[in-house]
C-alpha cells in the first residue's frame, strides 16, 4: 500500500470511529503510519515506546543514531488534543534538544519546531486532519518531516526549520499589515491618497481633494468614518428612483468594484472598507 492508500484506510475507520482510546490511536494509527514511512518499528533502539524524560514518559521517542531521540510524538485519545498537551509535549523536547515533535489524536496532527522562537502555536509548522483535510496532502506531509531515510540524512530537519522560517515570515508580514496603513495614513502618504482619490474618480466620476481623502482615512483607521457630506469638485446628483430615472442614469450614478455588486452614490462610505483592502493589496 502507498502512504496515501494507508491515510485513506485510516481516515475511513476514524470515521466509523474504531479508535476509541489513546492505545488503539497509538498502535492502529501512530505505529501503522511509522511501519509505512519505514520506520524500523521493532528496532526499539531507534523506535522507543514510553520514552522516560524529566520523570514522565512520551509515548514515542523516534531516534538518528539509535538512542538518540531525534522526534517525539506524543498521543492523545481523539478529540483530546489541548494547550496541556503542546505545554507538556515542549517540556520534553526542551529537556532533550529534540527538533522536531509531533502531537496527534490520530484524527489531528501537529507538528512543531520547538528551537523556533515564540509560543506553542508559533512554533507550530503544520497541522494535518486526515479527516477533513486531502489525503495526499495529508501523506505528502506526514513524508517531508517523518519519514525514516530523510530523517537519517537530515533532509527532514532542514525541511521542518525552512517551513517554521516561511510561516513565521507570514506571521510577521500579518500582523505588520495593520501597521503599515496606519503609517501610510498618518503621514499622509502621497501615492496612497493619490490612488484612493483615482480610485473614486473611476468608480463615481468624481475626484475628491487629497485633503478630503485624508480626512477620511484617518477617520476610518480609527473606526469612527462618517461619509463626507460633500465632493470638493461637484455636488452630488440627487438619490436614484428607480421608478423615476432611467436606466442609462442608474447606470451613471452607481459604481462596483466587484461584478454584481453595486453602490449607490447615497452609500459610497461602504466603498471604502473593501477599497481599504485592494489598497493594502497594491501597496
């Protein structure tokens, strides 16, 4: 059987739910899947069951040389994966300089990079649902940081540390975003108000000041905007009645910046939030 065909037998009896507790999990699951990337499972000087660390056990120790664990996994019953779990599971890979551990129900996997920096889930490079996620992805992963030559050759090692890099990278380009348009509007950056008054312009017909547009972003980044009761370069047409009007000036006095999405000129506040998140796609 492939690995694949292995994930797929496996997530069918997760789904009859024939593991019911955390032994059942670890032999019918954990050790199949260890046999599957070659692991010599028999051999319990490189695969270790209720490896003792820091007066407790883990319930595998996987080593490269032979005595020397290199991957803990630690196995908890389905649907009992929590922050205990990942606190305890970092106290034995600290204790032992171990690079890459692994916590799994079975159903869930999570692998981490504990040298990395930051909490459990900052450390945390993948998490696998061989339930919910696809199988050959599922497979692909459990490959790139468990199996057995590419751990003796180091190649896992240097995958899992080039994969904690790139989530991290995410991570900190995430979280800097917010702050990135709050400089841009706070220094009333010249390209971001020139785009955002552009933007108006081929959206109503109507280009607003950068004065104007300014006002309005800063009131928007601290969530208190209100629509501007003027446009400095022409008054507003008057609400549209569909009733009334034709559809030629309908079409004239209404924009989108998505197909089937109108706005009404009434309303062009709502424009901006969605127009906020091209702006910050652009810059």
């Amino acid at each position: 059987m492939t690995l694949k065909e292995h994930v797929d037998d496996i997530r069918k009896g997760l789904q009859e739910e024939q593991f019911t507790n955390e032994a059942q999990v670890s032999h019918g699951i954990v050790g199949r899947l260890l046999d599957a990337l070659a692991w010599p499972r028999y051999n319990t000087k490189v695969v270790t069951p209720e490896y003792s660390v820091q007066g407790t056990r883990v319930d595998y120790a996987l080593c490269h040389p032979q005595s020397k664990p290199i991957i803990f996994i630690e196995v908890k019953k389905v649907g009992q994966i929590d922050e205990e779990g990942e606190r305890q599971l970092f106290q034995y890979a600290f204790h032992d300089g171990v690079p890459i551990a692994v916590l799994t129900d079975g159903k869930e996997w999570h692998f981490f990079y504990p040298s990395g920096q930051g909490n459990y889930k900052d450390r945390r490079v993948c998490k696998l649902n061989l339930i919910a996620g696809d199988s050959e992805e599922s497979a692909e992963c459990l490959d790139r940081y468990l199996n057995y030559e590419s751990i003796c050759t180091g190649e896992a090692i240097q995958a899992i540390a080039h994969d904690y890099q790139s989530v991290a990278k995410q991570r900190e380009i995430e979280m800097s975003l917010p702050e990135a348009w709050t400089k841009l509007v706070q220094e009333a950056d010249e390209f971001l108000l020139e785009v955002v008054a552009e933007k108006t312009k081929d959206l109503c017909g109507y280009k607003p000041s950068c004065e104007k547009v300014l006002k309005f972003l800063r009131c928007l980044d601290t969530e208190k905007a209100e629509a501007p009761s003027e446009i400095d370069t022409a008054p507003l047409p008057a609400p549209i009645n569909p009733d009334e009007d034709s559809q030629e000036r309908q079409q004239k006095t209404r924009w989108t910046i998505a197909k089937d999405h109108p706005y009404f000129i009434e309303e062009w506040s709502r424009l901006f939030p969605p127009l906020r998140q091209r702006i910050l796609g652009i810059v």
